[in-house]
C-alpha cells in the first residue's frame, strides 16, 4: 500500500479553483471554481424563476416528471459509484450502496408517496364545530442544500430532490472536499431536462467553493437551508438563518454509543459493529464509536471483533473487493491520530490497527478504555473503535446518554422487546437494536438528531412537509346563513351566562362530556 503525500487539493488554500485528487490515487481528477457572493446570489435568482412553474404542477406531475431522472441515475449507477469512489475515497461497493442506491430508492420511495403526504389535510375543530379548517402544503420557494465531503452524492443530491418533490428549486453547495460528484449530477439533471419538457436545468444550481460559498448561500435569499456538517459549522449556520427568520434543517456530527448487554448474539453483534465502525473509514456520522459492553461477555465480543477487523482488505478505492478506502480529508487523520495517542496515553490498549499510513488509516480496536475519555466524547470521524466494560445495563444507559451530542445509538441484546425499551431511554434522533448505521437509507424514517446533533428532520413524510409553507385555511361549512357568531358582539350577562352553561355541560364531569370523550370527540 502506498503511502501518499497530501494532495495539491487538500493545500489548495486561498486559490480562486478548486483542485480535486483523489484521495485513493493521488491522480487530479478535476477543478471547480471558487464562487463568490454574487454568484452565488445570480444562481439563486436563476433558480427562483425556474420554480414558479415547477411550484405551479401538481405533486403528481412533478413526482412523474422526476421519474426521469430517477431512471437517469440508474442508468449511470456504474459510472456514479466510479465518480463517488474516486473523489472520495471510500470503497466502489459503498459508493453504490451507500450513495446512489439509497439515493434511488428515496426517490422511488417519494414518487410514490409525495402527492398523498402533501395532500391537504382536514383538521377538527372540536368546539368550532360550524367551521371547515385544512392544512395545505406550499413550496417554500428556493432551497440552499450545503452538504458534506463522506456521502457526496446521497446527501446533497438526495437533499435536493426531496426539495423538488416539494415543489421548490434549490441552491447546493456542494464540500469543497467533493464538488466533482455534484457537477456530475448537475449533468445527469440537464441531459434528463432534454427529454422531460417538466424539468428546467435551473431548477438544480451548483455553487461550487469553499467555507464563504457556504455562508453565501445562508444570505443570498434563498428560503429554507438544509445543512450537513460539523457542529461549529451547523451553529453559524443557524445563527445566520435566525438573522433572516427563515427555518434550517441541520444534521451535524454524533460520538454514538452501542449498548451490548450480556445476552447479546456475539456473532451477529461482532459483525454489526464492525461494519458500523469501519464503513467509510469510519467516516460516517453514524459510525459506532464507544461500545459499553457487559463485563461477561466483553472479551469475547473484543476478540471476535479483532478477528473479523484483520480479514478486512484496505486498499485501492476502485476495486470492488476493498472493503476500507482511503481517508477523503487529509486534516481527519490528524484529529483521528491525536485521538488514538491519547487514549493510549490514558492507559487504552490497541488491540488491532492504529497509526495511519499516508491516507490510508487501519481499522482500530482499543480496549481497556474507560468512560470520560476523549475517545468516548469527540467525534473522530475515523475508524477507531473503543471498548468500555460496564457492569450493568444502567451503567450502559448512563454513560451512553452522557454527551452533548445525540445522533444514533445501538443495542445489542438477545431479546428485542427488552433491546426496544432500553433503545427508548436513549438521547439519540435514532436507535436501533441489533442492527448499524443504515437508518439513513429507509426514506421513510425521519433522519435526525438531538441535542448539538442537530435540528429538524430529513427523509419521512414529516420532512418532505418541512420543506413546505404548511398553510392553514378555514372557512363556515355547514352553517353559512350564520350572520355572526355567538362570541362575537354584542356582549351580555345573557351570552355571558351561556356560555358557562355549555362549558358546565361539556367538559364540568356530567354525562355529555363522558360521552363525547368515549366517542372521542
Ligand atoms: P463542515 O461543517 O466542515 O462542512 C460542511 C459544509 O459546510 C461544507 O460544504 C462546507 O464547505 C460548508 N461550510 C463551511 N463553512 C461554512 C459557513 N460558514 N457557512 C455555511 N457553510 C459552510 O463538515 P464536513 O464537510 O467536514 O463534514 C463532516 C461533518 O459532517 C462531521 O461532523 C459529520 O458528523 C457531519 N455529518 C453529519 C451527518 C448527519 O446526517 N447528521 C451526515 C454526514 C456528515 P467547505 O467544505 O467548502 O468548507
């Protein structure tokens, strides 16, 4: 395995292009440029007269319309994976599983389901009962997507067709990290506008650059900003959408817990954690990173998992049986490394793994680690997994909650039913039971965090209405020769005591109000 220098890319510093490597390779795979402020504000206006007839179509005709270039990805799956896997790092396999299949299936996913979950929805209005009210769903106009380096296609992309099923345009910008694998979907959209005289190219903008690029996009007008990336970065986000009062989703960093209790499948648990661990290099926001283990069993997982992780082949990106890549962002090894040498310092032992050779950074096994170390509060975001024995399931709950941050967690138990009830005491936007990290690619859950892992939600029927004005209509149904409502003026002793009368007779105990409570109303 070649150890490779750091890339003219990761040293491209103020330049006005964007220089891409790959970090697999070394070879330039390409350049962008580095776009300013008023590009950035010109691509929105672009975008902003495309989606006034986008917005305009019915859901069902823009589901249908999107179809097209649901079939154009599939039909370039291949040279996806390639693109992803080049610019990336991560292994050919990952880049079409974890990048453009799920990206497939959520729009498929959505298609489907898109024209029902924004239909308008009738609300009850319990004492007002002479009146119609429903919700209904309006585009919110143009959406900045701002997306991350570890799935370059899944995310922004996939951010920026859920926009567009909602009838919005969208603005991404793209990690400076990774922007080749946008431009190559920008191509896909605009060769698939040919053939779909529904689609317009500038419903989809690519603003390519770096950290400033990114805060453009946050001020250039745009009306709702999804965001993915790092916690410092998410929080400036915030702060400049709350200056403009304009809503932002933000799906930020996780140090995710595995609870494994001393029941667990040793086997299946061993090869969930090292997948949860080692996919992408550990790159994932996802990733297992700290796993409390029941004392009993605690070696024999270790060693199961140590035994697993040396099968694993690390190399080149491209061929379709590596199974670990290389590290996409030279600056994550360093903070990788320096996690490693502190825990060891600490007192942790390396099992397996440990120090980086070039861009290539071999799956970790620490043990003998203990709650409280750093390796168990930052996020990583490299393949070093630590193992804590605990001595109870309590303690396991205690020391998975203790983090600012809550994106996934994890049980590993034999029974399921007793998995669920620990997994609902955990602070994370998502846990599962005896299972990894794969949440992200079930389009029909709500993709979200807690605490400083995030704000709002991605995927699910409530995050397609998030990206909607959810406008609330009423108007008199049953009764219009009313000429005015009783609570309205004139005011008296009359109404006033008739009032009381109905609230007595409602909801003071008596039959009426047992009633309408058994009938559910
Ligand atoms: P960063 O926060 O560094 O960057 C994310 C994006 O924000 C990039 O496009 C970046 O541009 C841009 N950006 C930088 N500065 C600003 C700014 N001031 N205003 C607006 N945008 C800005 O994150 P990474 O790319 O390093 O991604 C890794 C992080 O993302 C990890 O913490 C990981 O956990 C998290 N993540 C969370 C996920 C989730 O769903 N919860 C999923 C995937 C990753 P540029 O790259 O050009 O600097």
């Amino acid at each position: 395995m070649v150890a490779l220098a750091q890339t003219e890319n990761d040293a491209a510093g103020f330049a006005d292009r964007l220089i891409i490597h790959s970090p697999g390779s070394g070879e330039k795979l390409g350049e962008a440029p580095v776009m300013d402020a008023a590009e950035v504000q010109a691509a929105v206006a672009r975008a902003r007269a495309a989606q006034v007839a986008w917005g305009a179509l019915s859901v069902k005709e823009r589901c249908a319309a999107l179809r097209a270039f649901r079939i154009k990805v599939v039909q370039n799956a291949d040279a996806l994976a390639r693109a992803v896997s080049s610019e990336n790092g991560k292994p050919l396999q990952e880049a079409l599983t974890h990048d453009v299949l799920p990206f497939c299936d959520l729009m498929a996913y959505f298609e489907h389901r898109a024209p029902k979950i924004l239909a308008p929805q009738a609300i009850h209005l319990h004492f007002m009962i002479q009146r119609r009210s429903y919700l209904h769903c309006v585009p919110r106009g143009v959406v900045g997507v701002i997306g991350p380096w570890n799935f370059p296609f899944s995310i922004p992309i996939g951010d920026a067709v859920m926009a567009l099923f909602a009838g919005n345009a969208t603005v991404i910008k793209p990690s400076e990290v990774t922007p080749l694998i946008a431009l190559k979907a920008k191509q896909l959209w605009d060769e698939t506008c040919r053939d779909e005289p529904r689609l317009h190219p500038d419903l989809i903008q690519i603003v390519t650059g770096r950290g400033l690029t990114g805060a453009a996009v946050c001020t250039s007008g745009v009306n709702q900003v999804m965001f993915t990336g790092s916690v410092p970065t998410g929080k400036k986000v915030a702060v400049a959408c709350a200056e403009r009062l304009i809503p932002c989703v933000l799906e930020l960093g996780g140090i995710n817990p595995a609870i494994v209790t001393a029941d667990a499948d040793v086997e299946r648990t061993a090869h969930a954690i090292l997948w949860g661990a080692f996919a992408n290099s550990g790159q994932v926001c996802a990733s297992i990173s700290r796993v409390y283990v029941a004392r009993p069993i605690a070696e024999r997982l270790t060693q199961r998992v140590v035994e697993l992780t040396a099968s694993l082949q690390q190399g080149d990106p491209l061929n379709a049986d590596t199974e670990l890549g290389a590290m996409t962002f030279l600056p994550q090894i360093a903070i990788g490394q320096g996690i490693l040498d502190d825990t060891i310092a600490q007192g942790g032992r390396v099992r397996c793994g440990g120090t980086p050779n070039g861009r290539f950074f071999p799956p970790t096994v620490l043990d003998n680690v203990e709650h409280g170390w750093r390796i168990t509060r930052d996020e990583s975001f490299s393949p070093l997994l630590a193992f804590i024995s605990v001595d109870d399931t309590e303690t396991a709950i205690r020391c998975a909650n203790d983090s600012d941050k809550g994106l996934m967690a994890y049980v590993f138990c034999g029974d399921e039913e007793h998995g669920a009830r620990i997994a609902e005491r955990l602070e994370a936007g998502t846990t599962m039971v005896n299972n990894a990290i794969d949440s992200h690619g079930a389009p029909g859950t709500p993709w979200q965090g807690m605490k400083e892992s995030g704000l709002g939600q991605v995927h699910s029927a409530q995050g397609l209405r998030d990206l909607c004005q959810v406008r609330h209509v009423q108007t008199r149904s049953w009764v219009p020769w009313l000429t005015k409502e009783l609570w309205w003026y004139p005011y008296s002793p009359k109404v006033y005591g008739a009032f009381l009368q109905v609230m007595r007779v409602m909801w003071g105990g008596g039959p009426l109000d047992s009633f309408l409570r058994k009938v559910g109303k």
